[in-house]
C-alpha cells in the first residue's frame, strides 16, 4: 500500500487543512495556503481517478494533517466528531508517514519550492513535538539546507538572479515560498 493509500477522507483532509491554515500556518508561514489547498484539491482528485499524487504533495499533505492534529482544538475535534486521544494518534501516523517519505530512499523528492517548504514545515512540526520525533528535526533541517542551497536560495536575491528572473519570467508564489523557506532556516540557525 502506498503512503498515498493512507490520507484521510477528503472531507476530513479539508477540516484538517483549515484547521492548518488558520492555527498552525500562522506561526510557521512557510506555505502558500492557496496553492497548498489546490494542490491538495488535486492530489485527491488524482487519488479519485485511480493515478499517485507526487511524492511532494503526499509529503506536504500528511505534514499539514501532522500540525493541524497536533494544534487540536475542541472546535476541531468536535467537527470531526473526535477525542483527544484520536487527534494524538493522528498525528503520530501522520508525523510517521510523513517522516518515511522524506526517508524514503526510492522516491526520493526531487529539488523544488515544494518540497522545501515542505521539509521545513515538517521540520517545525517535529520541533514542537512532545513525542520521539525531535530527534528528527535536525536531520530534517539538515536535508533541507541542502536543498536550498542545490536550489541556490542564498543567492537569490542577487543582481544577477534578479536580472535573470526578469528576463525569463518567474513565478511569484514560488518566489515568495522561497523567500519563506531560506528565511526560516537562516533564522532557526541563529
């Protein structure tokens, strides 16, 4: 069974992403919640036609499930019809989900925005955790170093990648996550 196989309903997925969104994302900032929810709106949509969401938005989805279950709150377990004990289940297998595919050697995540700002909000998930998951943080935040700079973020802002962007055309969203992202990680190294 894929990790894919294992989110939550769809309706339940979009309780756990407004949740996110309005609790957790705050405090974070990394993702962009628009695109974040319509990449999760096409990761089930993908799920629903029988094909495989990309290992990135697998790994965004159950991270976000991850920080909304942790940051539970009786509004969200009430409109979940759930206990305490359920959100604290959840987010220990949504934590490990998310953790195996970050792991996961075969389908590794190949360099993006995305999937930076996803490592790194996981990163912070596990960070606040009270569970075993802490050990993980610095690895997570290791490998996600790694990536920005392959995406070469410290030099982003540079004249000449500013002159680049002008004369190619980029995204602003993406940019933006970017931003978040390397900002994140330069501020959690202090």
């Amino acid at each position: 069974m894929t990790a894919a196989a294992q989110l939550p309903p769809v309706d339940q997925a979009r309780e756990l992403f407004r949740h996110f969104a309005i609790v957790y994302q705050p405090h974070v900032g990394i993702l962009h919640v628009p695109s974040t929810r319509a990449m999760m709106e096409n990761a089930y949509s993908t799920l629903s036609e029988g094909g495989e969401p990309s290992a990135t938005a697998v790994l965004t989805l159950f991270t976000v499930f991850a920080g909304a279950a942790m940051s539970w709150t009786a509004d969200l377990l009430r409109r979940l019809e759930s206990t305490r004990d359920d959100a604290n289940a959840a987010y220990k297998v949504y934590t490990r989900l998310a953790l195996m595919i970050a792991d996961d050697p075969n389908h590794s995540l190949a360099p993006s925005a995305s999937a930076l700002a996803a490592l790194v909000t996981l990163a912070q998930v596990v960070l606040n955790s009270d569970d075993g998951f802490r050990t993980r943080e610095f690895m997570l935040r290791s490998r996600s170093l790694m990536m920005a700079r392959g995406l070469q973020l410290h030099r982003l802002d540079t004249a000449h990648s500013r002159a680049e962007r002008s004369a190619k055309g980029f995204n602003s969203i993406e940019l933006q996550v970017q931003r978040r992202a390397w900002w994140h990680l330069v501020a959690s190294d202090w």
